[in-house]
C-alpha cells in the first residue's frame, strides 16, 4: 500500500495545468527568441513557436508552477539553477524539464561549487526531469562529497525519468533530507575517483529520507558501489528492477551492489524493499580497477543495526567478486547486530558469489525459499 500511494502521488505530479507554458532552450540562438517567433525547424527567430532562450538564467526567469522546459538538442554548458530564483513546481502543477524528443541533449555543466549541473535543493518541489544526459567530465573536484546533483534539505516530489549521469567525480546521485522521489527508466554508470574513503562514489546514495522508489535504473561501472542506504533515518525506500553490475573498481570498498547499514550518526531504517533486482558481477577486477569486496546485498556493518522490515525478495544475485585472492563476498550477507528478526529473504536466486551464497550472521530473521 506504501509503495502505490507512493507512485499515485509522484503521477499526481505529472499533470499540468490547461494554461501551462511550454518554452524552449536552444543554445544555438544568437538572441533569446521572446516574441513568440521561436523557429522550431530553424532554430531561429524567424517562426511562431513559442518564445526560446539560449541560456538557463533566462528560461528559468519566467518560469512558474505548472510550466515546461523542453531543450533541445546539443552540448549545454550551463546550470539549471532554481534556487537563486526560487522556483518551485505544485501539486498538480510540476515544473518539468525535458530534452526535446528524438534529440540527444548533454549537459557539461564545468562549473566549480558542491552543486553539479542542477541546482535544486532545499524546500522546493514537484519537478520533473526527464530525457536528457548529464555528463560531469568537465567538472572539478570540490572535495564535497554531495557534490554533483544532491536532491536534499527539504527537496520533496521530484521525479526522475529517463537520464543518463556519468563521469562525475561523486555519486551518481544523492539524495539526503528527501520525500516523494521516483527514479525510473535511467542509468548511472562511470564515475570518476581516486578510491580514498569518501570519494568512492556509488551509483546512488541514499543518505536519510522517506519514500524514495528507484526503479528500473541500471547502475554499472561505479567505482565504490552500486547503492549504499545509510545511515538514516530511512522510511519507505523501494529499491526494485534494477540491473546493478560489474560496480566497485576500488579494491578498498567494502559497499559491493547494494548495502543497507546504519551507525550512531543514523536514525532508524525500517521498511527498506528490495526486490526484483539483477544484481552481478560486482567487485569484479576490470580495465578500471583491481576490484572491491562487498559481493552482492549487505545488511548491517560494524555498529549494532536498529532497523524493522528489511525485505529482500526474488532477486538475482550471482558472480560477485570471483576470483579475487584475499577478499570475501557473499550473495547477501547480514552481519551481526542487526535486530533479531528483523530481515525477509525469500525467493532469491544466488548463485556463484566467492565466499558463501548466504552468510547469515543474525538471528531470527526468516530465510525461505532461496535458490543457492
């Protein structure tokens, strides 16, 4: 029930107004096209499209509640920045930001501050993101480890559609202080890092928050992990279909594909899902990297884990970690501490992992049905 009133309320998101206005990016411009005389097949000012701009300051300007961003196709560099403007979507009335369909947008967004390509943080919410690339190649390191695109401090109902985030020298997303977040359909892959502790960087990170659903994404190639959920507090966070694969080049991380844990800092973690996930060959040596430990699902970590309802249910979790002389990896690993009983496996495939398929160093949890 959780997770339906979850996607109810992030498609509620997705309806804009009849009066709604749609306007154009196009860093080809000359001028901002602001008469109505955009030239959608030129890309020019010579039509009657719509009004166009040639930099985010000037379309996010007028932009309200309710209104569309569609950019077109090429290389951006430049930021999406809805804070210095103050800029928020409604219920029922998102403010969406899209690449035009049929065309390949980029963001290489090279500036140098903790906030990456889109700049959104804070009591704001109800935005949509969809079909665009963002590419941090360009970007410098700051030493923050939410640098890059952080949805926190109060970001509530973004939904995430369709994006590809890569070479960014931080996590493929972070998310900290957050509710109502969908992430679907996307692809996190490639992040940049010199593996010290703190720059390892995963796919997702998912630091406190409640109700977050990501789905259907694929993670690959991350240099720490596929996700980590830590520390809390953490309510609702649905973690299913994804293919998380071939992450952690770093040979210090201990993260593997996905790690769910806690400690002093943290707050409780209940009702984490996770299920129907492909998730394999992880800590695997590459042309990156010598590889990590982690295997495929770990719970808990070296601090008592206060946490209830940790479900994890028909996944595939095979290869982790194969051949790497020294390491341990295991299919799904629950360390001690964790509250007794407090974990659901069932119905998982695991197979071909290093250590053991299943290390189950708790007590009291319900562990049934898996293939190993």
């Amino acid at each position: 029930m959780k997770k339906i009133l979850l996607i109810t309320s992030m498609l509620l998101a997705l309806a804009s107004p009849s009066w709604a206005v749609t306007r154009y990016f196009d860093n080809t411009l000359a001028a901002d096209c602001t008469s109505g005389n955009y030239n959608f097949q030129s890309r020019n000012c010579t039509g009657s499209d719509g009004n166009a701009y040639n930099d985010f300051a000037s379309i996010v300007s007028p932009t309200v509640a309710g209104d569309t961003i569609i950019m077109r196709g090429g290389t951006i560099n430049d930021r999406m920045d809805f804070q210095g403007p103050n800029k928020s979507g409604t219920a029922g009335s998102p403010i969406t930001v899209m690449g035009q369909p049929g065309e390949t947008v980029t963001i290489q967004w090279s500036g140098c501050d903790a906030y990456g390509a889109i700049k959104a943080r804070g009591n704001r919410g109800y935005f949509v993101f969809k079909d665009f690339i963002i590419d941090g190649i360009n970007m410098c390191v700051t030493g923050t480890l939410e640098s890059g695109w952080s949805i926190r401090d109060g970001n509530h109902h973004f939904t995430i559609q369709r994006l590809e985030i890569k070479n960014q020298d931080r996590p493929g997303l972070y998310i900290g202080t957050a509710t109502d977040i969908l992430v679907e359909d996307s692809s996190f892959h490639d992040a940049r890092s010199d593996c010290v502790p703190g720059n390892r960087h995963y796919g997702w990170y998912i630091h406190d928050g409640q109700r977050i659903e990501m789905r259907r994404n694929k993670v690959y190639r991350m240099p720490g992990g596929g996700t980590q959920i830590y520390p809390g507090p953490l309510t609702d966070i649905f973690i299913h279909e994804n293919e998380i694969y071939e992450n952690v080049w770093c040979s210090n991380s201990p993260i593997g594909g996905v790690t769910i844990a806690n400690d002093s800092t943290g707050g409780l973690v209940t009702n984490i899902q996770v299920y129907n996930n492909k998730i394999y060959r992880n800590g695997i040596a590459s042309d990156l990297g010598t590889g990590g430990s982690g295997g495929g699902i770990r719970i808990g970590g070296g601090s008592p884990f206060t946490v209830a309802q940790i479900h994890v249910y028909n996944n595939t979790i095979y290869a982790n970690e194969v051949g790497l002389a020294g390491q341990s990896a295991y299919g799904l690993f629950i360390f001690t501490g964790v509250t007794a009983g407090a974990i659901t496996a069932k119905n998982n495939l695991i197979l071909a992992n290093e250590s053991r398929q299943i290390l189950n160093g708790g007590s009291g949890h319900t562990l049934s049905n898996n293939i190993t």
